[in-house]
C-alpha cells in the first residue's frame, strides 16, 4: 500500500511539474505540421485576404504567433474563415485548434459552451456608425432608425438594452456577415450599423467614401476581445494564454521582431532571457521548446507591434492605443509574469 502511495504521488508531482505528455490538441497540431486557426470571414485590420491571398491583420498574426512557438514556422497555418454564427460550432466539432476571431468574452460563453476564454488581446466597446449628413449625434437621435447587425453576437443584445433603457425604438437587420452589414448602409438599406468601435473604423476604411460616415463617440459596452479554446484541454490553454502574455511582456520589456536575436544572445537581464529561451524553463512548462517565444516575437513582433501594424493611426484603421496600450502608458494590457 505504502508503495502505491508513493507511486501515487510521484506521478502527480511529474504530471504537475510538466514532465507528463502534452495534451490531445497540442499533440494534434504537433502530428499533423499546421494550425487550424478560426478567423473572421474579413475584416481589415483584423483577417482578410490580401490581393496575394494572404491574410493579413491582428488576428491573423496572433495566429501566425502562435504557430510559431508550437510549430516553429509562423508560416504553417490554416485560416479557416467563420461567420459570428459559425465560430463556436467550429471550435466545439474540433474543425479548429483555436478561435482568434473578435470574440468578446462572457462569463456566458466562458461557462455553458464548453469552451474557455483565454485572455484579452483588444479592448473595445459597441457603437454605432450612421451618415455624416444625418447630424445624428447620440442615441436618443437614433429613435426609429433601422439599424443592421449581426446575429449571434453581443452586439445584437447590446442594441437591444441600450435602446429599451433610453425608451426608444428600432428596427433590426439582422445579415451574418459585416460587409453585408456595410454595403447595406452605403446603399440606404440601413440608418447604421452596430457592433464594436474597431470594427466599425475597420469597415469604415473600406468604404469608396469614409468621410461620408461618422462613428458616434458614446461607448455602450465593455468587449474585450480574446482566443477561445475547448474546456477539455488545459495544456492546450495554456499555450494559446502564455502565447499571448508572452508578446505583452516582449512589448514592456523592448524586446521587438529586430533586436530579438541580439537580446537572446547578449542580454542580462533575467526576464529577457527566460523570455526569449536563453534559459529552457518556460518552454518546458507548456511542452514547448527553449525557443517558442524567440521564434513567436521573431515572426510577428511583439504586441506592440501587431497593433501598429494592424490597427495604429499610420494605418487605413487609424486607431490610437487608447486602452490597449500597455499599463505603464495609462492603458490595461498588463501580462501576468513569465517567470
């Protein structure tokens, strides 16, 4: 008995401190050489095509980031395109390995999907985009107005709150995909559109006429925005949630897509070091190798970098950091420590 005990234990203390083999999804991605990463069906600055066909955007780069710690090849990814409705089938049939496709997280969908919400990667709240010459300046102008959303999101139930609270009235248009949503709007089908701030200035820049389209300043919601993955696979989670902490950190410690290699050889500093594979332990502890996060910064940057290539004010997007700026900044994009 004594033995068995023992035995016991010292499987659980292996397992706990990440001998153990990794998970099914890990182990999956690993065997089959690519990531099935779920995307938005297009949206500028977040996924969508190139004129080459490659995607481009924020998400499609976290995506890239996180081929690159687990795959080592930023390259070996699989963007497989979802509408709002689609996203958390896809995820839950096991269609893809992870959903980076603006998805706000909810304590609802973090606790009755099966799913688990990872950590916040955008910071955002919903809004509504109208006309310019409509002089619509808050909500209350808004009273009547048709409005286009999308269904099975949050947004459709923001809507519904902000206006029922104010004691106004609209009339819903509900279409699955956001460019329907816009040409709708273009083409007076629509008043306005409603969903996040960041995807209204994305759609926005995509019009034959944006200054003909003004975003209303109020905010009526908090949308953070994150990866999702399945409920049954904690080494997994761990991986998509480190992926993205460890690009934070690589922003607040100056560590960029340029100096990294010179860092991972010269630098001193234990943090930067451990960060960047100097050292094996970080990598041990999410089953990867010494170099996931070298190789994850090398191929896409560090956070910092993802939002001004993506979303930033030199961008057709245009977009200040605002909240997403790291907290040193006065913003809330902290990573918890890697160490």
């Amino acid at each position: 008995m004594f033995r068995q005990m023992v035995a016991a234990v010292t499987a659980a203390f292996l397992c706990w401190g990440g001998v153990a083999a990794a998970g099914p999804t890990l182990d999956g991605v690993k065997a089959r050489g690519v990531l099935a990463c779920g995307v938005n069906v297009g949206i500028a600055g977040f996924s969508l095509p190139d004129s080459q066909g490659v995607w481009r955007g924020m998400d499609a780069d976290l995506c890239r980031a996180v081929a690159a710690a687990v795959l080592g090849d930023p390259n070996k990814v699989r963007f497989v395109p979802l509408t709002a409705v689609q996203r958390f089938t896809a995820l839950q049939s096991g269609e893809i390995d992870v959903l980076i496709r603006q998805t706000t997280l909810t304590m609802s969908r973090d606790t009755n999907l099966g799913m688990r919400m990872v950590g916040v990667n955008l910071y955002d709240g919903h809004g509504f985009m109208v006309r310019r010459d409509a002089n619509i300046r808050d909500l209350r102008g808004m009273d009547g107005m048709t409005i286009c959303l999308s269904p099975g999101t949050t947004n459709e139930l923001v809507t519904t709150d902000a206006f029922r609270a104010a004691g106004i009235r609209f009339t819903p248009v509900l279409q699955e995909r956001m460019q329907d949503n816009a040409q709708a709007l273009q083409a007076g089908r629509c008043d306005a559109i409603g969903t996040d701030a960041t995807q209204l200035a994305a759609l926005r820049s995509q019009f034959s006429r944006p200054n003909d389209y003004v975003i209303l300043e109020q905010r009526f919601s908090k949308e953070p925005y994150g990866p999702v993955v399945r409920r049954d696979d904690q080494e997994w989670f761990d991986v998509i949630r480190w992926v993205l902490f460890g690009l934070i950190e690589a922003e607040e410690l100056g560590v960029t897509s340029q100096n990294a290699e010179q860092l991972r050889a010269d630098s001193q500093n234990p943090s930067i070091r451990r960060l960047l594979g100097a050292v094996p332990e970080l990598g041990q502890a999410v089953k990867l190798q010494a170099s996931w996060m070298f190789d994850a910064i090398r191929a896409v940057g560090n956070y910092g970098e993802l939002y001004e290539r993506n979303l930033g004010p030199n961008t057709p997007i245009g977009l200040p950091r605002g909240a997403n700026d790291l907290w040193t900044r006065g913003g809330l994009m902290y990573a918890w420590p890697l160490r």
